[in-house]
C-alpha cells in the first residue's frame, strides 16, 4: 500500500471537514465504546484477563525464535507447509508461486491487514488472476477500486449506505438498492457464487498456535469459514509475531478480543484449522500453506517500542481515541490508523514518512486503559517523538522553539521573568472575552478554536500570594 | 507435486536469525526449548467467569444472546417433526420465502430418522452449495458463551453448517461444557490430536458493515435453531 502519512495534516483538515465522514464517525462512541464497556462485566476480573492477554503475548514474543520453530514443527507434522517471507514482495512472489503450482484461477480472500502492506490484490491481479475480497467491508473497497480501509475492525466504517448502493448498483449492474438489509444480500448472492468456484482461499491469521500448528481465524460474517473450507487450497498470512502457545492462550485471547473490538462476548465463527483435509472428507482444503511474514516485524522486536507486536488488531485504541474519531482513519495514510497505526506506521515505512503520526496524539492515554493487551501507546509515542527530535527530524523553527524553551526553563529567574511578562501581554491581546481569537505563530491553533487567555499572573505569583495570607 | 517453491529455506533461516538477534539472544537455545516444551505440557489456564449453576441454563441464555434460538425435545425421534414445525413457524417477508423450504440436508447420523413423516425432503449427503435447510450434529457445546463446537470429519462435512439459509443443531445436554478451554480438553481426551476444523459457531452469520446496522445472515445461515435432545 501507498504511504501518504506524511500528508496528515493535510488530510486531517479534509476529513475535520467531511460532514458525512463526521456523522459517520459520530456513531462509533455510542456503538463500539459503549458496547465494549457493557461486555466487560461478564469477565468477572476483566483486569486480570488483561495482564494475562499480556503475559501471553510477551511470553510468546521473548523467546519468539522458540516458538516459531515449534509452530512450523507441529504444522509440518500435520501436512501443511510453512514458509516465511521475509518483507512484502515475498508474501506476493509465494502467494502467486502457490497459485501457479496449483493451476488457481480464482482466489477468495479473507481480511488481512498483513496482505494490505504488500497490496496483494494488486500483485494477484496483475499477474492475471482473479482475486475476490469477501468480507463485506473489503468487498466494497475493491469494487470502489481498491480505496484504503479506513478502520481495522469496520473498513468502510466511512462510508454511507448510499454510496454502498450507488456502488453496488454500479458494479453489479443492478437496479439501486436502498435498504442496509438488501444491499447485504445482493452482496451475499455475489459472493456465494465466488466461494464454489474459487480454487483458493487466501486469510490472514488471529493467531498461529504453536502447539498444534494450527490458525485461528475471527469473523462474525463467517466467510474466512467460507473462504478457507470450500476450494482446494488454503493459504494463511500472518506476521511471526502472531504466535501464541498453547489453545488455552487462545481461550484466554478470545475473552479480550471480540469485546474489545466490537463489545461482543464472543464472535459468531472462531476457527482452528490444522493441515489438509484427511481421508474421507468432503469439504476443506486439499493443500495447506502459511506465510509467516517478517516484513519489518524483527526491526520492532529489537526496538524500544517492541511492546506493540503484542496487538491483537482489535481497534479498541482507535475506537477510543479523540483524534481518530475526529479525523477517521485515512487521515493516518497506511494500512494501520489510530494510536496502534501511530507505531506501527513510523516503525514500517520509516519514522521519516510517517513522524506526523506518533506527534498526533494528545497521550491522554484512553487508548493505553483500554488495550486488551497492556500496550503502553502514548509511552511508545513518546519515544517516537524522541526519536524523530534527536534524529534531527523536526522542522527548523519547533526545534529552535525547543532550544530556546530549554534555555530558559533551565534558569529559574529568567523563566519567572519571562512569564510573568508573557501572561500580562496575553491578558491584554485577548482583551474583555478572555479568549485569543488568532495567534500570529500558533495559527495551526486558533484556525479551529479559541484560546483561553492566562488571568493575568503567573502559577508561582498566584502560589506566593496565596502562602501569604 | 508440480513446481518447487523458491528456496523457502533461505527466507527461513534469515528471519529466525534476525528475530534471536533483535531479541540478543546467542548460543544454545536448550534451555528455552526446554522450557517451552514445559509451558506446553502444563496447560495454564488464565482467569476464568465463573459460571453458575446449570450448564444448560447457562447455554441456553448465551445461545439466545446470540441470535441462536433453542428448543428442548424428550428424544431423537421428535427431531424431524420439531424441525417441521419450527420451518412453519417461521415468518418470512415475500423475498425470503424460499428459505421456507422443507428441503435440506443432513448429516449421516440423522439418515435413518422420518424425514418423510414429517413432510420434509431431507438427503443426508455433503451440502452442494444451493440447500436451503442443514441439519448437522455437533461434537460439544460452550456455556460460557452459548456456542456450538463443530469438529470436521469423513461423517460431520462441516460446510453444511455454514452454506444453508438454516441452519438446525441437534446437541445433547451431556456434551455442554463450561468454556472454551473445557472443549479443547474434551478434544484432546477423546480425539487425541485437534481435527483439521474446529469450527465454533455462536449465532448466525451477520455483518456491521455498512453503518454499523447489524444484518444478519452476511454469508453463511439466516439463523441458527438448537435442538436439544435428552
Ligand atoms: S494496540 Fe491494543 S487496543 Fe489497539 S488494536 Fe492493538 S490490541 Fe487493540
């Protein structure tokens, strides 16, 4: 997928603007936020649930190297095989060398945001074959061609029911449809005719279980289900980060991971698969692969925000977050948005295409409370603000800015003088309302909102004043 | 077997040297192995509701909170004439009154049972794609969260869950367990090792996608009915 992080800004002051964008997003704090918040009470001790989310996945990451080798053991043993691509083209050279040892004509694909960051559909289809996405969301999106995800648990979360049917009246060369319902089963006719007659079915993967060498596929529309029991090959993608041990972490996992996504106690199709199918079966796959994928996932193990390989993808970050909710998600330009994306973005693509990302947040730290997995977000954005600073990354006049603050906030006179002169100057600039309508430098500021003027004296002046009496 | 895959080796051995480097780890690996393998062995469970009183009670409720509906029969034989009744009952707007129909499939356990008694045409065969009725077994049942555990099988074809407009479960009370984790347990005592599918099934198929409506439906069954006999 393209990178346009770099445009956040820009593309943020579109979307601050997008009156449908913005009733759109409108919607996800009374659904997912609340649903999320009224599901955890039935998980008697939903903290302790969290720390073991998060004792799971560390565990599973320090001796991640381990438990790889394990996984593809146990994989191997059951008569599938286990391959590893070690950045984005490679998942795109495997997947096509699968299809052509197999003669694919037609692929049914399951979401997998792994498969974003190499735009496999793309590589698919310019090597001549058909690629169908089959969860509703992406469905639209590739028939809207190919337009970017903009949530990682509801892409289209963006759009209206009525570009859906103008889409769908489009692409399927029906008459327009108006209602949620029927455009789901217009929808629902297409794909039904895709899943009999692909030859492969390409997911993305939950999680892999080293134990028995298996994947877990989520969905509540059932067509990873679809997608991987009826043509002959199945292909499952996920990072080397998305091992856990044992089935048991994979219960654990799965009483964090649908209720904070979408605040559901559990999503209507968890699937284990494991090898081919055996003697005698009628449905399922003939043929087993998996694509465990690098693809910059060893740069964040050796980091110092190594903490965000824990992600389970389940959105509760962005659903959280009042940046994200006010600027959705294609103002962060990649594949993976909000306080997740802010990480994962600037560590994939280069802290130099994406330092806006990690900048934009106010670390008011919603999204660090309610991480099924314990990840510190606003601290590793933090050390990305870090690192984009002494890598010399920031503009000339925010690191001049920084300086001359240091300078002063390192001599205690000068910093008293200094603001005792500069609240007085802002009392009298913002005048009888109380309120700065523009700041000459801090534009970026005072275009979308006042600023409250200080009362006229300093925190220390006031202190004194009040020790006193 | 047609053409080799490119040197997956390679690709291998270079991501697991890249991932012991950024994690610093040199030398032998025994004793992480070895501790590891122990992990596995020890099966730790993490914290877990707890679940009061009658396990089918429980299933029951979650089942329903789910969109699943539940009926109780006395025993087997009455299978075929609930299954009828439940169709009937049914009520459908004009657009959707095929899935009404008392055509279907079911799985091999179910083939000696009066189908025709009952007015239905029931084939106990693999689902093709286009039945509009699947009536399927299931291996054990989770009360934690009312849903239903598929194992896949030469005699449980596991699509014929999924691919019908409806789709009724037969589940027998003894086979509902506490969690999820009770289910893997009773699949590795009575089975050994997991089969190619697990599939868990709780409700049926629906999408939030478009506006966040929920619709039911999205892919795979309209609805899902549980039989509970015994
Ligand atoms: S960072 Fe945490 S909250 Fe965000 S998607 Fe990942 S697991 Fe969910």
């Amino acid at each position: 997928m393209q990178v346009s992080s770099m445009k956040f800004k820009a593309t943020a002051h579109v979307k601050l603007h997008d009156a449908r964008l913005q009733e759109n997003l409108a919607k996800l704090k009374p659904k997912f936020v609340n649903a999320r918040r009224n599901s955890l009470s039935e998980v008697d001790d939903f903290e302790a649930t969290r720390a073991a989310g998060k004792a799971i996945r560390d565990r599973a990451l320090d001796n991640l190297d381990v438990w790889l080798e394990i996984f593809e053991r146990n994989a191997a043993a059951r008569g599938a095989t286990v391959l590893f691509a070690e950045n984005p083209a490679d998942v795109n050279a495997l997947v096509l060398e699968i299809a052509a040892r197999h003669a694919v004509r037609k692929i049914v694909k399951v979401k997998s945001m792994v498969s974003e960051e190499s735009a496999l559909d793309h590589a698919i289809e310019a090597a001549g074959l058909q690629v169908v996405e089959t969860d509703l969301g992406e469905y639209i999106l590739q028939i809207n061609d190919y337009e970017a995800p903009s949530h990682i648990v509801g892409p289209v979360l963006h759009k209206s029911k009525d570009e859906v049917a103008d889409l769908f009246a489009k692409a399927h060369g029906t008459p327009r449809k108006t209602g949620v319902e029927e455009l789901c089963r217009e929808a629902r006719q297409v794909l039904r005719q895709h899943y009999l007659t692909a030859d492969m079915g390409v997911s993305g993967g939950n999680f892999f279980v080293a134990e028995t060498g298996s994947v877990v596929l989520v969905t509540n529309e059932g067509n990873a289900t679809l997608s991987t029991t009826l043509p002959k090959v199945h292909v499952a993608i996920s990072g080397i980060e998305k091992i856990v041990p044992t089935l048991e972490d994979v219960a654990t996992l799965m009483r964090l991971l649908p209720r904070s996504a979408t605040g559901q106690s559990i999503s209507n199709y968890v699937d284990i698969y494991t090898g081919p199918k055996g003697e005698g079966e009628h449905h399922g796959a003939e043929h087993m692969y998996f694509i465990v994928v690098d693809s910059g996932r060893t740069g964040i193990l050796g980091s110092e925000v190594r903490e965000a390989l824990r992600c389970i993808r389940c959105g509760a970050c962005m659903n959280h977050c009042p940046v994200y909710q006010n600027v959705g998600g294609h103002s962060y330009g990649w594949v993976y948005p909000g306080p997740i994306g802010s990480i994962l973005t600037p560590m994939y693509v280069g802290l130099e295409q994406a330092q806006e990302l990690p900048a934009a947040s106010t670390l008011c730290n919603q999204c660090g409370v309610v991480c099924p997995v314990m990840i510190p977000l606003p601290d590793l954005q933090r050390k990305l603000r870090e690192q984009a600073f002494s890598r010399g990354l920031r503009p000339w006049y925010e690191r001049a800015a920084l300086k001359a603050w240091s300078f002063v906030a390192l001599r205690p006179g000068l910093y008293a003088l200094a603001t005792r002169i500069g609240v007085r100057v802002m009392k009298l600039v913002a005048g009888r309302d109380g309120r700065i309508h523009r700041l000459p430098i801090g534009a970026g500021w005072t275009d979308g909102r006042d600023l409250a003027a200080p009362a006229g004296r300093t925190f220390r002046e006031l202190y004194r004043a009040r020790g006193a009496r | 077997m047609a053409t080799p895959l490119t040197d997956p080796r390679a690709a291998r051995d270079a991501v697991l040297a890249r991932v012991r480097s950024a994690l610093k780890l040199t030398g032998d690996r025994g004793a992480a192995r070895a501790a590891a393998e122990a992990y596995l062995a020890a099966r730790a469970q993490g914290p877990r509701p707890r679940i009061d009183g009658d396990l089918t009670e429980r299933f029951v409720l979650r089942a329903g909170h789910m969109a699943s509906t539940v009926e109780r029969l006395a025993d087997r034989s009455a299978v075929p004439q609930a299954v009828a009744r439940y169709l009937d009952a049914l009520q459908l707007p004009p657009a959707l009154a095929a899935q009404q129909s008392r055509a279907g499939v079911c799985w091999p356990e179910f083939a000696a049972l009066d189908w025709a008694g009952a007015g239905l045409a029931i084939e106990a065969r693999p689902t093709q794609g286009d039945d509009r009725l699947g009536i399927t077994g299931c291996y054990c049942a989770i009360a934690e969260t009312g849903t239903l555990v598929v194992l896949s099988g030469p005699d449980t074809p596991t699509a014929t869950t999924l691919l019908p407009d409806t789709h009724i479960a037969v589940l027998a009370p003894d086979r509902i367990v506490a969690g999820m984790e009770d289910a893997f347990a009773l699949i590795r005592r009575e089975r050994g090792a997991v089969p190619r599918a697990i599939n868990m099934i709780s409700g049926p198929s629906r999408t939030g996608d478009i506006e966040q409506t929920i619709v039911l439906g999205a892919h795979g069954p309209f609805r899902v009915h549980i039989l509970l006999v015994g």
